[in-house]
C-alpha cells in the first residue's frame, strides 16, 4: 500500500486529483487504457501508476483480468464514454463469470449535456448494469473518493467480479474536499471469507468419510480461495481423488498422486486426459463440489455426477449450490476457510483409502501418457497439436504461467499440458469461453509477474481478434511467448458442420505467418512447420527479451479431444 494511506483528514483538490490520489493509496500499479478519462489520466503519478495504452479497450478489460488473476488485487481498466464504453463489455463480461474483480473507470459526457445527443452519448448504466455488480456514477464531487472505495469493496466481497465508475467530465474538474485513503483489507482478493455454520460443516465431514468412492471436484473458486493445500489435505485423508473443471486447473499439481486433471466434455473424448478424472466422478458415491458454477461443459450436459451420488456443493455464491444438481449438503462460504475447518474434523480419515485412489489413478494416468506421447511424437507434417503441446509440457516449470484461449486451444491445453505447481498459474476464459483472450490477458499477467514466464496458447482465428496488440508488447516491453496453433480454419466450427451436415461452409482462412506479422509489429518469432524444431523455437522464445510469436503451422484435421465430436453419433458438448 501506498504511504499516502496514511492520510487520514480531508485532502483538497479537483475530483479527479483527489481519486487519483485514491487509486495511488490502494497501491494501484498499472491502468489499461487509452488516455480516458482524460483528467484522471492527467493527474495519475506516472511514477508510481504505469498508464498502458491499448488498441481496443476490451482487450484493455481483459489486461486487466489477467493482471487481477495474477496479481491478486483488482485490475484496473479504463474507457471513453459510448463506443469506448461498449467495447469493455466482453471483458467484463468474462471477468463477471470468472469472478474476477476489474474496476473499471468511463468517462462520460458532462452532466450538463446529459440528455441532449451530446457526441458519442449513451446510457451507460443500461448498457453496462448486466456485466458488473454494479455501475456508480460520480455526481456529487464530494462522495468522489468515497465511490473509489465502494468500488474496491464491492468489487473483491462475496463473489468477486467487475465494477464501473462513470466519470462526468464536467465533475471531474471540479473542486472539492474528500478523504483519499484506502482501506487495505479490500486492496486485495477475496477480501471477505465466510464460514457455513459448523453443523453444516459436520454433516459434510460426516458424509464424505461415510462414502466408499468420494470425489472432491475444484473449481474456479477453489483457486480463488487458495485452497489448494487445503483441498489437498482433505483428498490425502478421505482418499478422494480430485478433479477440476478448467478454471480450477492448478488446484493440484498434476504430480500429485491423487490429481485426477480437468473433468469434462473438452478433455475426454480421443486421447483426452480428461477420461480419467471424468471415471471417476461418475465412480463417485459422494462428491464436493468447491467453488464452481456446474456448468455444462464440465458436468457433461450435466449428466454427472449422476442421479444416485450424494453431492455437498460449497461456494460463496447462495445462487449456486441446486442450480444444476439437487444438493445433499449446502455450504455457503469461502472454500478454504470452510475446508480448514472441515479438516479439523476426525470423520474424514479413511485410512488406506488414499493408496487405493493413487494406484486407480497411476495406472489411468500411465495409459494415458502411453497413448498420447505416442500419437504426439509421431513425427507426422502437418504437425499434430499434441506434439506442440508436448513440447510446452515439457518446458512447464512451478514458475511458468500458462494462458490459453477458448476452443480447441482449451481442451488441448487442459488435457495435454502438465502443471508442475499447484496454484494460480493457468488462465483461461472459461467464464463465456470467447475467443480472442489469451494474448491480452498474458500481457496482463506478465506486468503482474514480471520474472515468470508466460505462455500463450492460442488458434489463428483467436488470434485474429487481438493480434494488433503485438505492438503494445513491443512499445510496453512485454515480453511473452505467443503459441499460434495455425490451422487455417476455424476448427471447432469447421468440424462441427462436418459432423451436423456432412460439409462445412466458410470456416477456412488465409495462410498468414503470424510470426512475420510479429516481426512487422515490433516483437520477435518463427514459423515452425517441423515438429523436430518445435522444442529449439520455444527455448529460444522462452529467452528472447520480447514478444516472440511461434507460428505453429498444424493440421487442420486434428481435433481437440472433445468427447464424440470424432464420433458420427453424437457429441456431448453442444456449440
């Protein structure tokens, strides 16, 4: 935090001296943006705020995730009023789904011309009002300062997710007095823990040391909680193997012997990794579920677990728990505060349980690795996108950061990549599971960790959306690895016509060297066409000093190993 949060008395100044001021205090780093609003901008100290100038304020929003994930405080965005103001939707939208904190501040119109066509004018309440849990408007210049704290509360309590700040621009000029500290216990995520009452703790404990095949499925909130070496400890003592759906991945390092991997329609069709962790949820006479929206990718169609497995659904969420599922036992409250509390619990020990789950789930996992190394090192052109994904496997250490795009990159990516570390350390945009993410939120991951390396994977149609942000990497100095699986298609969609009508439509693209365009842009990167000259392009992308583009060139008829989508009778994962 700021030594400005020290000042405790009224500070006097124009409205957006006075938030800057504010912004400073909470110990803000970075704000994604585009030099709007103009005066907060303006009075920013550029030698504490870094102010990163983007080509499209939706890719500024999701920076800000990135950097929010990484960092574990709330990203900061900003946009222009009307079009800049519409673009940030799908980034907070993403944001609002994956339960990341990004504030986000507009500039509007002045207060005078509201209502009156002004340029570029919109309500921007309506239109922002369905992706953040709330949008304030400074209209009093007094409560200015106080408006960025309820920002920063509402934004990290509970559920955390995205907030708005509309910034009149004739208010923001304005004189005025206000307090300017922060409040330190909401600088950070979550800011607020609750516990369920004990009796509901009990009776969880109670249940799951009863089962003969209990099953602990992590979320995304599990990740945000930091419980992984409580989620850890539970598994160890019940014997309960652990699966994730894809925003949980990392709650276990994959060396754990009890880590089943990510669940689901995207990893566990053909030489997915996700047929392990899916055998044994639906095994599973009783499972808990921890922190995660049950969705219908992970819980495929919502057919597991099934009908007759005891379920104890723990989220911070009341909404959540029942929406999918009926729930023996409801828990409300932050997953690893709940968990610590739970493993107080002599119920939960099952002695001998845990070496039964870890020998179930080496053999699977040896299968496994069996046949997707084979098929990865084939040595095949078009090169296979497991081999590339083997390649970045194998150069995953406990420090690497790992973004993936939506689509086919996802289900790659969670199946075939092994995370060294448990934690944090894999984003992706399974909140909506829109593509065009990966590089913008791997920016905003690196600014948040400047020592690690970062790892994007993404499709050449993801990349398409985002690619102009090459040249803030170059002119900002973020140095990523970029990982374009060039395919010259849209592959989900391609292969999803094929298998609904027997022929696609226009789903094809152009042969475009990525790597090329990087160059152009300011960054660094190859083209890469060989799989024996996959492992020799990442070491030299993981030590270049820049954005490095690998422009893997693959074969458009590989297909993520979504579960029946190679199979002509049906697929579980609907488009």
């Amino acid at each position: 935090m700021s030594d400005r949060n020290a000042e405790r008395r009224p500070v006097a100044g124009k409205v957006a001296a006075l938030m800057a001021r504010t912004l400073d205090a909470y110990g803000v780093e970075v704000i994604f943006g585009m030099e709007d609003p103009v005066q907060l901008y303006h009075h920013l100290d550029r030698r504490r705020i870094r102010a990163v100038t983007i080509r499209d304020e939706k890719h500024g929003a999701i920076m800000a995730h990135g950097y929010a994930k990484t960092s574990g405080r709330p990203g900061i965005c900003a946009a222009t009023f009307g079009p800049g103001a519409t673009n940030l939707i799908t980034g907070l939208l993403e944001a609002q789904k994956s339960s990341v904190p990004v504030i986000a501040f507009i500039q509007e119109i002045p207060a005078s011309q509201r209502d009156r066509h002004a340029s570029s004018e919109i309500d921007h309440i309506t239109a922002l009002t369905p992706y953040t849990k709330k949008v304030f408007r400074i209209d009093t210049p007094e409560r200015c300062c106080d408006i960025v704290r309820r920002a920063f509360r509402l934004a990290t309590s509970g559920r955390p997710g995205p907030v708005a700040v509309l910034c009149p621009a004739d208010v923001m000029t304005m004189q005025t007095e206000a307090f300017t500290h922060a409040e330190p216990a909401f600088a950070r995520f979550p800011a607020t823990r609750p516990r369920p009452p004990r009796s509901g703790i009990d009776a969880a404990a109670a249940l799951l040391g009863a089962a003969e095949r209990p099953v602990i499925i992590a979320g995304g909130g599990s990740i945000l909680s930091g419980a992984s070496d409580q989620i850890a400890a539970l598994a160890e003592r019940l014997g309960a193997p652990v699966a994730t759906t894809m925003t949980g991945r990392g709650t276990l390092a994959d060396s754990h012997p009890l880590c089943a991997g990510a669940l689901g329609s995207s990893t566990g069709g053909t030489l997915g990794r996700g047929r392990i962790a899916n055998a044994e949820v639906a095994g599973a006479d009783a499972v808990l579920i921890c922190g995660s929206r049950t969705g219908q990718i992970c819980y495929m169609n919502w057919e597991q677990p099934g009908p007759d497995t005891r379920i104890i659904h723990l989220d911070i969420d009341p909404e959540e728990p029942g929406r999918n599922f009926d729930t023996d036992i409801t828990l409300i409250g932050d997953v690893r505060e709940t968990l610590t509390e739970m493993l107080a619990h002599p119920a939960i020990d099952r002695p001998g349980a845990a070496q039964a789950a870890a020998a179930r789930l080496a053999a699977g996992k040896d299968a496994w690795r069996t046949e997707f190394r084979a098929a990865a090192f084939a040595n095949t052109t078009p090169m296979r996108p497991e081999r590339v994904l083997a390649e970045i496997s194998d150069r995953m250490t406990p420090g690497t950061i790992l973004v993936n795009d939506a689509s086919y990159s996802s289900g790659w990516t969670f199946s075939h990549v092994d995370n060294p570390a448990a934690g944090s350390n894999i984003l992706s945009p399974r909140g909506t599971g829109g593509i065009g993410w990966s590089l913008p939120a791997a920016m905003g991951a690196k600014l948040a960790a400047p020592d690690a390396p970062v790892i994007c994977v993404t499709g050449d149609g993801a990349f398409g959306y985002v690619m102009a942000e090459l040249e803030t990497a170059a002119r900002c100095d973020i140095a990523v690895v970029v990982v374009v699986l060039n395919n010259a298609t849209l592959g989900f969609q391609r292969h999803f016509e094929n298998k609904l009508f027997g022929e696609y439509g226009e789903c094809d693209l152009s042969d475009i060297d990525h790597a090329a365009l990087a160059r152009v842009l300011g960054c660094d990167g190859e083209r890469v066409s060989e799989p024996d000259a996959l492992g020799a392009a990442l070491d030299r992308g993981l030590a270049a000093a820049c954005t490095y583009v690998i422009d893997a060139v693959i074969d458009a008829e590989a297909m993520a190993p979504i579960v029946g989508l190679d199979d002509p009778v049906s697929v579980a994962q609907t488009h």
